[in-house]
C-alpha cells in the first residue's frame, strides 16, 4: 500500500532477543490474535481462554493457513490439576465416502484422493476445541472469549505482509485450479476486489463475523447440530458432496494422555496418533542413542536427518486412526527399539522412507498466563485454504485434511467412512522432573515434527536461548535422499552432508521450513518467550 518501501523486501537478517513476563504471554504469527489472547488474560481469563480467543482470531487474520472449517490439536497444562492434558479435535471422514463410492463417482482414479472440492472435506474439529476448552477449563464466557475475532471479522483489520504473499500465491494457484460452480464463493469471500489483498489494506470478512457470533451464543452447537450444521450440509448435497448434517452432529473432541520421552534428563511430550507428534518422539530417542556435542557440524545434522528418516519410515507405516491401528505407539517409543534402530544408521545417507511429504498451511500458537496454566495449540486448514469451499453466506473455509488418506487397500490410512486420517499437526510441551516447563510448536504439514527436533535439539543439546533455538537455520527432509536447507547453513556443512549421500537443495522460500513458538516459565514463574522471524509473528505479554 506504501509508495515508500516494499514491506516484503527483507535486505538485511533481523535480530531478536526472547522476551521476558511475569503476568502472562501469548505468542501467534500474526499480531492481532496475540492481541486477542491478551485481551482475554486482562479481562480476567486464563491461558485456556487465551488460547480460544488467539485461535479464533486467527481463522480472521490468517485464512490463509486456517479457518472455521479446521481440525485443532492442544496440549495443556492445568496448575490446579496439577496435571497434563491432551485434546484431539481432528474429525473422521464422511459415512458416505470410500474408495468404492469416488471411483463410482470418476473420483481418485489416477490413484490419489482429490486435492479441492468436497472429496476431501472430513468433519471440522476446530470449533468444537474451543468450546471443549472453554467448557472444561475457561473463566469467561465463549461470547467474551470470541469477541477480538468478531470484531476484526467485522470491523476489519490490516493484512500482513506475510499473509498478503500468501493470499496472492493462492490466488493465483485457485484462478487456475478451481473453475467449478462450488469454488465461486472463495473467490466472493476471498477475492472480492479479483485479486489478493496487498500489505496494509484493510480486510472485513462479515459472513465470517456472523458465523462466529452464532458460534459465540449457542456455545458451537449450532456448528454441529444447528443451523450451521444444516447448511453445510444443504451445500453439501447441492454439489455432489459426502459430508451431512449426521457426521457433524457425531463430532466429538477426544481427551487423551499424551506421549512422552526422556531427551537429555528433559520430558518432551507429543500427543499420540492420529497426529504425527509420536515421529518427533521417535527421532528424539534414536538421536538418544549418540552425543551432539558440537552443533555446527556435518555429524550433527547428518545424525538429525537419519534420524528423522527413519522416524517417518515408521510411522507412515503405522499411523492412522486408532481405532484402525494393528500396532501399539509405545511399542515405537521403548528404549531398546530406540537402540536397535539406532545400530542401523551408518555414515552414510540412506533411503528410509517410501512416503513424499507435501506442502501445507497451518496456524500455532502458544499461552501461559501468571497462574501457570499454559497451552499449546495448533489448528489447520491443511493446504493454505484447504479444501476451496467456503459454505454460501458462512465464510466457512473447509479443509481437505481427506486428501492425506490413501486409495492404496495396503496402506494403513487407507480411505474408509468414519475414519481419522494420518494427521499433520502437532502440539509440543516440555517438562522436567515432573513439573511444566512450557509449551513449544512449530507449523508446517510433515516440517512440524522435523521442527520440534532441531528446536529442542538447539534448546537441549546446544543451549540456545527460545529466540536462537527457533531463529536458527533449519533443514527439511523432503522425501528419498532429498533434503533441502535454509541459506544460513556453512558451505562447509552443505558440501560436508553432499559427501555423505544427501542430496542437498538450497530453498530460498523460508515459509516452507515451518514457523515457531515458544514459551518456557522460569523457576519463579517467570515466563521468556521465543516468536517466529520468519513470518508477521509477535508475542503479546504483561
């Protein structure tokens, strides 16, 4: 918007130090939903109600990674419970679908499910989470908690730089991909002056304010078993789709213990499938099994990578739905499995895995209030926008999360109705002896387990304050022996891992490499916080 200066030109490296709190700390990658958690810690609440005020803000302020039609995950920490929670709010795919049902239907026949249109759709999760959490452990009521969200759906409010890149690259991608009647209203929603919205110019969503005020007064029932729930269902039919009012209406929100492993006299907790957090795990104890002593050095990164190889190479074999599971996690997590796997790696890059990680867009946030509740908490559309559907007057965005399953009968996420898909995003927390250091997360589709080990490794192994464990360079493991890698990395370390069988790619897109938080509470509750520099995030404190 400005003559000036190009807001997404970045000439020179940023630095930032963490930042220190007593009160309380909310860290988004945008700053208005770290706004919109502040509000609600000043206005009486806690890190729970934190938490749903950011998340909501965020479907507002980044419908480009997420939205109302999300799945959430979240990993709490109650200080009057003394206790570690874990909530799975992913939804199953429709009764209606199966592979059966989309090749009838001149679906999925080169093998892979669709990508857009209400193939993918599975059952929205996100909205439920925020009433679950404001149910189970908010102060102020969801009306209270959702009003930052509504008032920027409503009132509008300045798109980011970061966002406003992109809003254009899908732009340009849905102008090209979705020509279907059932994709106009993304482009009426999203696009209603035929383009993106360019950095600074004011963005007002009103179907999106409607749809949260109705969520706000009938406490998210009216999403699943309401009037909402009706008319997606109704838009549904209308264009050929499998999702009904009766798969919404069975939604429910999962609370479940979290997994844990010892990393260097720490506890590094990840909830368990049909998340991917177990592959974090699963690397974490290999990497157990060797000394990092130096982090510059092709030995460590080469060691990183193996280790991540060989946790996917497990995992896209054995995670899906729990219900549909034949293995038992903890299997994966047992110390001498760690060992034995361990004994495998050799000096030399080697193929593990049969999977390819694609790209995809997802919203984290972290919260810890003065109290010492504290929660982590990702929520997702999948792909960017997910799905390309918006419901007609809703501003609902639904996800594809159905376009990970497989057509494959072999494959353990095999498509079926009533099914969890093998799931991307994951929550971290950290602990010690016990006790909750804090929450930690880093976004980005098959980069987020990747993420929670080179932050924790840089935190752990190598004693980088929050801010450097996540401003640090980062690689990604792509599929095969591809891996590619920020430039920040020495030409010593790139050629070093070349000469070892990786095959090294420089990418210059640093949203592809995730984006980070962090919040760890000092020994006199003192909280310091780490946000991510390589997208618009902030962290809001007192």
């Amino acid at each position: 918007m400005s003559t000036l200066f190009d807001p997404l030109k970045l000439s020179y490296p940023s630095r930032r130090y963490p930042i220190y709190a007593k009160g309380g700390m909310v860290n988004c990658s945008c700053p208005q939903a770290s706004a919109a958690g502040l509000e609600a810690l000043r206005r009486g609440g806690n890190a729970m109600d934190a938490a749903v005020a950011a998340a909501a803000a965020l479907t507002v302020t980044e419908p480009t990674a997420n939205g109302l039609g999300s799945d959430a995950f979240a990993i709490l920490w109650s200080e009057k419970d003394q206790k570690l929670y874990g909530l799975n709010s992913s939804g199953k795919s429709p009764a209606l679908i199966s592979p059966e049902q989309l090749d009838k239907d001149g679906l999925g026949r080169d093998g892979k499910m669709p990508r857009y249109g209400w193939a993918p759709v599975t059952v929205p999760g996100a909205v439920k989470a925020w009433a679950e959490l404001n149910r189970r452990f908010g102060r102020l009521k969801l009306e209270e908690v959702l009003k930052p969200a509504i008032r920027y759906a409503a009132e509008g409010y300045p798109c980011s730089p970061a966002i406003s890149s992109a809003w254009e690259k899908a732009f340009v991608l849905y102008q090209k991909e979705l020509k279907a009647p059932c994709f106009e209203e993304w482009f009426r929603t999203f696009a209603p002056k035929g383009r993106a919205p360019l950095p600074g110019e004011p963005v007002r969503l009103p179907d999106h304010a409607a749809t949260l005020e109705e969520i706000a007064q009938s406490r998210g029932e009216s999403f699943y078993s309401g009037r909402l729930a009706r008319q997606m269902d109704a838009e549904s039919r209308k264009y050929g789709g499998y999702l009904r009012y009766e798969d919404l209406a069975a939604h429910e929100a999962l609370w479940v213990k979290p997994l844990r492993v010892s990393y260097r006299g720490f506890e590094v907790c990840e909830l368990p499938p049909n998340g991917q957090g177990i592959v974090a795990l699963m690397a974490l104890n290999l990497l157990n099994q060797f000394r990092l002593t130096e982090k510059e050095s092709v030995e460590t990164y080469h060691r990183q990578i193996e280790a991540m190889k060989m946790a996917f190479a497990d995992a896209f074999h054995f995670v899906t739905d729990p219900a549909h599971m034949q293995a038992d996690p903890q299997d994966y997590l047992q110390e001498s499995y760690a060992r034995a796997r361990a004994a495998e790696m050799q000096d030399r890059a080697k193929v593990w895995s049969h999977g390819t990680p694609p790209k995809s867009g997802t919203v984290y946030l972290c919260c810890a209030d003065g109290e010492g509740n504290m929660v982590s908490y990702i929520q997702s559309n999948y792909m960017g926008f997910g799905s390309g559907i918006v419901v007609e007057g809703t501003g609902i965005a639904l996800q594809n999360r159905g376009a990970d399953f497989s057509l494959n009968p072999a494959d353990i996420n095999y498509l079926r109705p009533g099914k969890r898909s093998y799931h991307t995003i994951i929550p971290g927390f950290l602990m010690k002896d016990g006790k909750p250091l804090g929450p930690f997360g880093v976004m980005g589709g098959y980069m987020q387990p990747q993420g929670h080990v080179q932050v924790i490794s840089n935190l752990l192994d190598f004693h980088l304050n929050p801010q450097q464990a996540i401003d640090a360079p980062r690689w990604q493991w792509m599929r095969e022996g591809h891996v590619t890698m920020e430039p920040g990395f020495a030409p010593e370390i790139i050629e070093g891992l070349r000469q070892r069988g990786h095959q090294i790619e420089i990418s210059e897109n640093t949203a592809s490499f995730g984006r980070g938080q962090m919040i760890l509470r000092q020994p006199e509750g003192v909280l310091v916080g780490g946000t991510e520099s390589r997208t618009d995030s902030n962290i809001a404190c007192f």
